[in-house]
C-alpha cells in the first residue's frame, strides 16, 4: 500500500481527500492545508474543510502559513511518504520537498494547458467555454506545468456558477485520480507534455475586474455574474455606491446600456449593449444580499424605468 502526504485546503480539495481515504489502496500518512482563518464581519476563526475531514479521520495535520523552509516541511519529508497527492492547495511546492518522494500529482481543474494558475473554474464561466475538466498532472517546481497522467471533462450549462461547478469536477477530479493513479504508478499510463504554444493563465480575479460594464452583451455579463458567484461577485453602481449581483438571466429586450428596463414588484431587467439581463439576486451598499423582489420592494421601490446602473 502506498503511502501518501495530502495537500489542499477548499471542499474541492476535501471531496478528494475522502474519496482516497474511501478508496482503501493508500495509507493517507498526514495532511497539509492553509492555516485557520478568520472569516466574516466578527473575524471568527475558520478551519479549511481539508482540515475538517482530517480531524474525522483521526490524520495528522499541517498548517505551515509558508511550506518552504519551514519546521513542518521537515516533518513532512521525515514521515517517509512514497508520494504526495495536492488538490487547490494554495501554495508552491519546493523542489527539495518534491525530490524527497517517488511520485508527486496534483488535481487542476482545468484542462490543460489551458487555465494554469489559481482560478480556472471561474475562467471557464467568464469566458463562456463549452466545457470544463479536470487534469490529473504531475508535480513540477513551475506552476501546473507538469506532464499531463490524464483528463476528464463535463459540459458546462447555463444554470452552472463558479459554486456547482467546483462542486461537479471535484468528483470528476476524484474519480479521474482513483482511475488513473494505480496505471501511472504501475508504468501503464505514460504522462504527456504539456503544449507550451497553448498555455493560457487562470490568475486569481482582481478587484478592478469584478465590476460589470454594462456595454458589453447579455450574455458577456451573465458568463462574468455567474463565473463569480458565489464568490467574488460581480458589482456594478448605484445612485453612487457599489451594488452587487450575485445572480442574473438573460432575457428578451434592448435599450441603452445600464438602463432600467422594465420594473415591476417582482422584475428588473437592465439593457446592455446587445440584450438584457434580469437581476435575481443583488445586495445594495450596507444592505444583505435579497432577492430582487425584496430590492424593488424596499431599497429600490423608489426605482424608475429610464434610472441607470454603473453610474
């Protein structure tokens, strides 16, 4: 039975983790995550959800802020692993770490060489691809650059966001890896270079980036609403102050872009520069995120057709 060190830190990164230990074929020797953090308005202190399904299984448990040079990076190449499995693990892996094993492999969500870096889930969205995946690679010192052991792919639909997807291809990633692992490790899957003329980057979204421009089209700001959803979340202004949107649709109509529509109790739709889309779930400054009929029932009933957003 081979035995393994298991690095990552978001549910993506979880839901593999169970399905090795699930598996029964590898002796998970010790996990390695992100460090606690405090999350929302009262800073409470938050554990990752690897850490979660580590503590449930009784695994030892890392949490360098730094893995590089680092007490716990000792500890780690000291447990005498064959290998290391990472998921969204959040950091580099040092070559010293990485020459301390007989195998290293990561589970990207994407299908590379498209999307190295942190955030392919929400570039697929963005961009309005037709497909997202996931690669099973191997673990080099230069970001996702590793030789390709295999990959897998889902169509992506219109009722997807960054949240669903991330849910769906962490079982691809899960079964892809429990599939393809035990045949590279047997020397029966022979990885495949990447095609360095068709790498593109995932780099984590900006702030500057998650406002909307309302001349682009419908369906341009539906991919950019959803590919952020549920986090960061796209914004645009209003009256002044930044308003976000955490859902939208497309629908039927025209007119200028940012401009209301059509409102009603229940509906409001803003004209972009091909198309319309309606608002389903928004969050005015120093308000909770509502539901749009919430909106135009309080903050917004004073709201008129002919008013516009991103100004």
């Amino acid at each position: 039975m081979k035995k393994i060190i298991f690095m990552g830190t978001p549910a993506f990164a979880a839901t593999v983790l169970e399905g090795i230990l699930a598996d029964g074929g590898y002796q998970v020797l010790a996990v390695v995550t992100q460090p606690d953090r405090a999350v929302g308005r009262k800073r409470q202190m938050q554990m990752t959800p690897v850490k979660e399904v580590a503590l449930a299984h009784d695994l030892p448990i890392y949490q360098p802020e730094k893995l590089s040079g680092s007490q716990e990076m000792a500890d780690i190449m000291a447990l005498g692993a064959d290998g290391i499995v990472t998921a969204a693990f959040g950091q580099f892996l040092p070559t010293k770490l990485l020459d301390s094993v007989d195998f290293a492999v990561n589970v990207h969500a994407s299908l590379l060489p498209k999307y190295r870096g942190g955030a392919p889930i929400h570039y697929a969205l963005i961009n309005g691809d037709e497909r997202a995946g996931v690669t099973i690679m191997e673990m080099v010192k230069e970001m996702d650059a590793g030789d390709m052991i295999a990959s897998d792919s889902i169509l992506i639909e219109d009722s997807d966001n960054v949240g669903t997807l991330f849910e769906k291809l962490a079982i691809v990633g899960r079964d892809l890896l429990l599939k393809s692992l035990p045949d590279y490790l047997s020397g029966a899957l022979v990885p495949v270079p990447q095609d360095e003329a068709a790498v593109t980057f995932s780099p984590n979204i900006k702030p500057e980036e998650e406002q909307l421009d309302w001349t682009k089209s419908a369906r341009q700001l539906f991919n950019q609403i959803r590919g952020m959803y549920p986090w960061p979340v796209a914004h645009t202004y209003w009256q002044g102050q930044r308003f976000k949107i955490y859902e939208a649709s497309l629908t039927e109509g025209s007119g200028p872009a940012g401009q209301v529509l059509v409102k009603t109790k229940k509906e409001l739709i803003i004209g972009t520069g091909q198309g319309a889309l309606s608002l389903k779930t928004v969050q005015p400054a120093s308000k909770p995120k509502m539901a749009i009929a919430d909106f135009l029932n309080g903050a917004g009933r004073e709201l008129q057709v002919g008013d516009y957003f991103g100004q």
